[in-house]
C-alpha cells in the first residue's frame, strides 16, 4: 500500500474547497493507498511540508491547487523516489494540462491518481530554482509578478495585466548564451525559455514542446512598437491554443 499526502492551497484558483475531503474519501482507492491531508497556511508551507514528506516515507505528494503550489511542491521532490500528482484547482493549470492529467473534475483527477503511472519529465533551472513549464523574462514576468498580489484570480486577470504592461514595458537588453557555447546580445521586450510549451488555459508560444526530450525552448521577442507588439501577442497565443 502507498502513501498518499495531499497538500491543499485553500486560496488558489477561483473555486471553493471544502468538500475536497469527502471527495478525496470517496473516490481514492483506499486498497491501494492510505492517505493524509493538510493545508498551506503562508507562502511557501508546501516546500516545508514536501520536505518532512520525504522524511515521513510518502510515496506520492498531490499538489491541490495551482502552478504555485505544483511548483513548490515539485521543485522538492526533484532528484528523489516520490511522485508528484496533481489536482488542478488552480487558475491556468499549464503543467497539469501538459502532462495531461488536467480534469475541471476532481473525481476525475482521483482516477488519474489511482491508476498511478509515473513518468519522468525535464526540469530547468532559473537563478537556481526550478521550473516546469516556463521561465520569463521581460514584459510576462511583469505579469506574473503583478498577478500574485491580485485578488480576482482566472484569465481575465491576466489579459487585463498583460495589456497594461504590454503598453508600459520597456524593451532591455540580453546575453543570451546557447548549449554549444555561443552567445548573442539582443535588445528584447520578452525573453521565454520553456519545457512545457504551456502558460496555461491552453495557451502556449511552443506548443510542441516534449517534456521528456531533454530539450528547452527559447523564444526572444525583439524590441519593436508596443501596440504591434499586442497584437503579435495575442495572435501568436491564439494560434498556438491546443483545437
């Protein structure tokens, strides 16, 4: 039997939680798994809980929540024997909807959990902290810094955030250096360096990306007009929005 902990982030997303016990009980297969549950209460509780996790013996960790939480949870479990499973009950949900495992349902989500298929997926690193979907810079990591201290969660918060600073961002400049060793300086308005290809809501500048390809995606948007750059924006994300 293996052990399930299911850290939940009561504030992330935009729905409410408090019948995640219940259904937790009602639909894991308890012959398969034993299981416990706890909350975050403050930034960055679930690292600290992940990590007395691994010393509790738990084979899987559940990150109930967004891709704050699967982040924090995840980047813990990195180079050890415990899996990461996820119950999206965030906003955009970019690695669940990746990995596939994405269910608006959480009945659903159980089942992916019960079913227990394990993978392995590449992992990047930005100022010595770990990402998996992506790594930003410029006018998108405005957004999300911004986003955090937001009340409304959901997509519009984020369209509302990124026309704004779309229009105020100023272009800076870049070293960028490549695997074989070159390197370039280029003057960007956005700099993404990406493992999933996914923002979340479906939406992604590099839809093709593989998780499991040992392989990163760079995309460089160059300096130009501030109203043509929306409008690159939002096609670009349109286009590349999963049919």
């Amino acid at each position: 039997m293996k052990r399930i902990l299911f850290i939940i982030n009561p504030i992330s997303g935009v729905e409410g939680k408090q019948n995640l016990p219940n259904l937790i009980a009602t639909y894991l297969n308890q012959d398969l798994f034993s299981y416990e549950i706890t909350y975050t209460q403050y930034r960055h509780h679930a690292k600290e809980i992940t990590r007395a996790a691994i010393q509790r013996g738990f084979d899987v960790v559940v990150a109930v929540g967004g891709d704050g939480s699967v982040n924090e949870i995840a980047s813990e479990l990195v180079d050890t024997d415990l899996a990461l499973g996820i119950i999206s009950l965030g906003s955009g949900n970019g690695l669940a909807r990746k990995l596939g495992v994405f269910s608006p349902r959480v009945p659903e989500a159980i089942d992916v959990l019960n079913a227990f298929c394990v993978r392995k997926i590449d992992v990047g690193v930005a100022n010595e902290r770990y990402f998996f979907s992506n790594a930003g810079m410029g006018v998108e990591a405005d957004v999300v810094a911004d986003y955090a201290h937001v009340k409304r969660r959901g997509l519009l918060s984020y369209a509302q955030l990124g026309y704004s600073h779309t229009f105020e961002h100023q272009a800076k400049e870049y070293q960028i250096t490549l695997p074989d060793g070159s390197s370039f300086v280029r003057t960007c308005f956005m700099v993404n360096v990406s493992n999933a290809g996914q923002y979340g809501y479906g939406i992604g500048l590099t839809p093709e990306s593989d998780l499991s390809d040992g392989l990163l995606e760079l995309t460089i948007v160059r300096d130009f007009q501030p109203r043509l750059a929306a409008i690159w924006l939002a096609i670009v994300t349109a286009l590349n929005r999963p049919k």
